[in-house]
C-alpha cells in the first residue's frame, strides 16, 4: 500500500492545533522528533496564514511608457527652433540687469501670465 503523503506546511497546522501555545522553536522541535524538518520561517508564515493574515499584495510594475520620442533617438530640430548668437546674448544681458536667472526666471513667468 501506497502512504499517503501530507505536506509539511498541513503538518505545521496539525501540529499547531493540538498544541495552540507552543511557540515557534517548540513547534520546530516537536516536528523533528516525528521526523518532519521545517525551518522557523516557514512555522512562523504558517502560523501567520491561520491567523487571517491576509497575503502580501504585490508591487505594482512600472507605469506604461509615454508616447513620443524613444530614449537615445536624435530629435528633428525645427527652423524656428534654433536661437540667433544675438538674442542669447540680449538674453545674458537681461538677467545681468534683473540680478541674476532665478529673478529672470520670475519675470518671465509673470509675464506670460499676462500675455
């Protein structure tokens, strides 16, 4: 005849049942004298679940990539995109006149607030 053959994890419960104040190494100790090795881990994470302890959820992936340009693509530079030597340096002279990027940076949010 076949024996029939019970998990480790259903003979923690067994075990668990019968003696409900043992404590995790006596639970350990106890399994060894009948001849089932079980590590302290896995007593503790049985013993957990048959209290109502709810699974640990997973961590959600990573968010879905955005449309557009792929990392590590050249871009198109379009016409009016490009900047003129004269204007960047009309612009060096405006935030040496405001007193530095940081106030520069200010004004010009303010005014697009108003334009």
């Amino acid at each position: 005849m076949a024996r029939k053959k019970v998990n480790n994890s259903q003979k923690i419960r067994d075990f668990i049942t019968a003696n409900p104040d043992a404590r995790v190494r006596d639970i350990v100790a106890g399994l060894k004298e009948q001849k089932v090795a079980v590590s302290a881990a896995l007593v503790s994470n049985v013993r957990m679940r048959m209290k109502g302890a709810p699974a640990k959820k997973k961590k959600p992936g990573r968010p879905a990539g955005k449309p557009g340009r792929k990392p590590g693509a050249k871009s198109v530079a379009k016409a009016n995109d490009m900047v003129s030597m004269s204007a960047l340096i009309d612009a060096k002279a405006f935030v040496a006149k405001v007193g530095g990027i940081e106030t520069a940076h200010e004004l010009l949010k303010t005014l697009a607030k108003l334009g």
